[in-house]
C-alpha cells in the first residue's frame, strides 16, 4: 500500500473527535496521532495508512491538497448552533467556539469539498446513522479495510484522556446532542444578535427550511459568556497564521519531495 494521510478536519466542536477515535478504532492502520495532530507535524511515511486529527487544518487543506496526492482528507460540518453552544470538559466555565470560528472553517471546507479525495460529513448524519456514513466513507476512500462497525466503536476504542475529555466520555453515538443548543438559548442570542448572518447559514445547509425556529428565542435575555475563541476582531492574528502558513506548506511539500 502507498503512502496514505487520511486527515480529519472542520471547526472545533463539529465532532472532528469523534471522526477520528472511530477511524482509529475501526480500522487497521501504520499509525495514528494520540488526539490532535497538524498535518505539518506529521512525518512523511514510506507506506501504509496514517490517521490524523487537526480542526483548524480546514484553513490550509487547498494547497495541500492539490500537490500531495497522498493526502485524503474528512471534512466535518456541525449545525452553528450546536457549534457556538458546544463546552469542553479540560475548558469549565466556559463555551469553547464562536461563529466567526465556524464561518472559517466553514468557507475554508467549501473550496475543498468537491475535490474527489475529500469527503464531507455532517456531524447529525454521522450520529444518526453511522453505518451508512461509515459505507459512504469506504466507499470515497477504498484503501480503508473495516474491522469493526462504527455503531460499536465505543466497544473496542483505547482513547487517550485528551479525546475523552473532547468526547465527554467514550460511548455509543447517539442523538442528545444535535439540538443540545436549545438548553443555552442566552448564549445563543448573543451570537445571533451579534452575527445575524447565522439565521441565513442554518437555511443555506439545510438546519432549517425558514426562519420559524427563532421564535424560540423569544423572550430570552441575551447574555454574554466567556468563551476560548474572542467575539473580538482578530484581523492580525489570522494574518500572522497565514505569513506563518507559507514557511509550513514549503517545509511540507520539501520534506515530501513535492
């Protein structure tokens, strides 16, 4: 077997965790990184399948993937909703993402998702029925060779602590948290009120058909949370990743030989 990356990305908090400890679990492979791993961390390897998990790689997929023919890569998409109210178990106190975060990522997995070694999945799809997304992914990647299902993966998964506190614990998939935004509806306000365009994404993918659910919200106060990711313009910052972007996929293409 020829060299292979199977990457798994998408914003933060859209069950890129998940993904990836059910691929580790289910399917045999060279290597795999413990939790989270940037492809530019990940050595190049003579053969044989490597398994690696990295959100934010969303950003840099393009480029990469128009040179290393090696490279295969897993989109997540999760309902914004779900995202922006999502906590994370190493971060209390605190929600983990913010739209503008998911609107990154979200625009970065459009140029990519029609490339024929991408494939995108819903986070809602892959909990509901996770045998036909685990069909779906043998199917756009033919070099995985299953060895257990994915509805029985929390069976026979070894994850680290990283990914069980990612996880809120190694168990069977199931549907509690595709609408676990209604139970933070302060926090989901605030988000809406400051980035209204998220009402216009929800139809744009389908979360809804119309405009009907915001009556759920009615009444509801909106409150500002501390939250990992800042509401706050981060203009510099993103310019200083992509400056630093440039040095990383030279190294990558080097140490490849591409």
């Amino acid at each position: 077997m020829k060299p292979v990356n199977l990457h798994v990305v998408g914003c933060p908090r859209s069950g890129t965790t998940l993904m990836a400890e059910m691929l580790v679990a289910c399917y045999p492979h060279q290597q795999h990184s413990e939790h989270e791993e940037t492809l530019f961390k990940v050595p190049p390897h003579e053969k044989g399948l490597r398994l690696s998990k990295k959100p934010n790689d969303a950003l840099w997929m393009a480029p990469l993937l128009k040179r290393d023919e090696n490279l295969y890569v897993i989109a997540m998409l999760r309902d914004p909703r779900s995202v922006i109210c999502s906590q994370h178990k190493a971060w209390p106190g605190m929600y983990f993402c913010n739209y503008p975060v998911w609107k990154r990522a979200e625009k970065a997995i459009q140029t990519i998702q029609a490339h024929p070694r991408v494939l995108l999945v819903r986070y809602e799809d892959l909990v509901r029925d996770p045998m036909a997304v685990q069909a779906d992914i043998e199917q756009q990647f033919p070099f995985l060779e299953r060895a257990h299902d994915f509805n029985r993966f929390h069976e026979v998964a070894q994850s680290g602590e990283e990914a069980r506190n990612a996880l809120g614990g190694v168990r069977a998939v199931d549907l509690s948290r595709i609408a676990g935004w209604q139970e933070h509806l302060p926090r989901l306000k605030q988000q809406l009120e400051r980035y209204p365009q998220l009402a216009d994404d929800l139809i744009t993918h389908g979360y809804e058909t119309d405009r009907s659910w915001l009556k759920s919200l009615d009444g509801v106060e909106a409150e500002t949370f501390p939250c990992r990711y800042s509401d706050s313009s981060e203009f510099w910052k993103h310019l200083e990743q992509k400056l630093r972007f440039v040095g990383k996929r030279r190294r990558y293409f080097r140490a490849r030989g591409l």
